[in-house]
C-alpha cells in the first residue's frame, strides 16, 4: 500500500500494486480457513479429547533430562 501510494507513477505500477494487494489478502484468507478448517476437522475426529465447550486444551510434557551445555 505504501509503495501503491508513494512511489507507484504509471498504469502498470499501480496494477501490479493491486494485483498484488489482491493476491495476499486473497492467500491470507485462504490460509485462515485452511487453519481453522483443520482445528474443526480434529476436534470432530477426535471429540472424547475435549470437554463440552469449545476449547483447546494444550499440554507441555515436560523434558526427560536437562539441557547438555558445552558440547559443540
């Protein structure tokens, strides 16, 4: 947008500007459902992990042993 407004002079620099504008809201939309699509798609298949309500519980196992410092 920055670059569409500032620096973009003839036709052919604002359509590619635009198109571009298009092409990432465009991927940044799609990129959302796919997310939320697969968050659905595991919550469905695998419904005895969760609790009545819609919630997403993550657990951290903790590490067996600590980190190892000075081996390079």
């Amino acid at each position: 947008m920055l670059h569409y407004k500032a620096c973009a002079r003839t036709r052919k620099e604002k359509a590619c500007d635009i198109a571009l504008m298009v092409f990432g809201t465009l991927a940044a939309v799609y990129t959302t459902a796919q997310t939320i699509m697969v968050g659905f798609r595991h919550r469905w298949a695998h419904p005895s992990n969760y609790s009545s309500h819609f919630t997403l519980q993550l657990t951290l196992q903790p590490e067996t042993g600590g980190p190892t410092f000075g081996h390079c």
